[in-house]
C-alpha cells in the first residue's frame, strides 16, 4: 500500500485468531484479575479481554474518568470490574491496591504489571538529582515488584497464580537517549527470570 504524504496507516483492531478474546469466553470465571496502567492502549485492552474470559478485573490508573468509562464498558458486556484510581509508585500502594482487590474481588489469581512510563532525552540533559531518571525506575520496575511481592504470599499459599509484567525490546537492544526506559525493561526483565528460577 502507497502513503501520500499527510496520510496515516489504516487503524486495525483485530486480533490474531489464536488470542481473539472471544476464543476465551468464560474460560476464566471465578478468577480474579489486577491490570495496572489500564486505562488506556495495552491496558485497556488487555482488561476488555480478561473481562470477555470471565475474570473479575481490577482496573488500575490514575485517571478515574477513564477507569470509569472502562469499567461503564465491560458491564455493558456482561462482564466484572471494579475501578482503582491509584499511582503504582506511590509508597504503600501495592499493599493498598491488593488490599482493595481481595476485599471487594476475593484472592488475585492474574497481575498484569502494565503501567508504565518512557523518558526520552540524553543523560547529560537531565535534572542534577535525576529524579525524572529514577521515576521511570519507581513506575517501571519498583511498582510491578511490589505489587509481586504483594500478592505472592496468597498465590503460593493457594499453589496458583500467574504474573505478568509488560516489557519492551528496548530490554535487549540498544537504544540511544532512552537509558531510563531500556534500563528499567531490562531489569524488570531479569527480575522476572531470576523470580522464576527462585520460584
């Protein structure tokens, strides 16, 4: 297909037939899932998707008219959500969140680690403490492991749970002016192959 400029690529929302949602219908009931940085794109679609298999899904992100219109959208579908507006890298929000989600939901089976934030610029240009350096590391990589760690205890105990962290290739290639998004994949990346081995 030619472009023109000024043109844009033809937006497609399939999927592939292998992981079309409705191959999952139900497969999922009585499960419970946390999807974080759901209110939008990877997110977003991510929870429909969980929603159309059955599972009851916690939304979580920090824009709360989203979240509503999210969760407004999966009842429509006959589907299960709450809305849990809350900044992943907050001190003290993990326990806050699965707290929140075992009382309203019951026990997390799934956590899909999806919030996340990029930070494009050359390392000599950022502040002198790098603190926008280190809150991609805060959101990229200290929250998804707190959010592990907080739910862990239950799924070992009850012998079942899956955790899942969205990554990026940036994780394994190199990238110039994005040393805090590449670094941040690449450790959550490693973090989840040591816990793996650990596990």
């Amino acid at each position: 297909m030619a472009l023109s400029a000024g043109s844009t690529l033809p937006e497609v929302s399939e999927t592939y037939d292998a992981i079309a949602p409705a191959k999952y219908a139900g497969k999922l009931q009585d499960k419970v899932v946390i999807v974080t940085g759901s209110s939008s794109g990877i997110g977003r679609s991510i929870s429909k998707a969980f929603a159309a298999a059955g599972a009851s899904v916690a939304v979580v992100a920090r824009r709360e008219k989203d979240l509503l219109t999210l969760v407004d959208e999966i009842k429509s579908a006959n589907g299960k959500a709450i809305p849990i507006v809350a900044d992943v890298a907050a001190k003290g929000a993990a326990q806050k969140i699965v707290a929140q989600v075992e009382k309203e939901l019951g026990p997390v089976d799934i956590l899909v680690n999806n919030a996340g934030i990029s930070r494009l610029g050359p390392l000599e240009g950022e502040d002198e403490d790098l603190d926008i350096w280190w809150h991609v590391h805060e959101v990229n990589v200290r929250a998804p492991v707190a959010l592990i760690r907080a739910v862990l205890p239950s799924m070992l105990k009850r012998n079942t749970g899956v955790l899942i962290t969205t990554g990026s290739a940036v994780a394994t290639i190199t990238v110039p002016v994005m040393t805090a998004y590449s670094s941040s994949k690449a450790a959550i990346s490693k973090f989840h192959e040591s816990l793996t081995e650990e596990l």
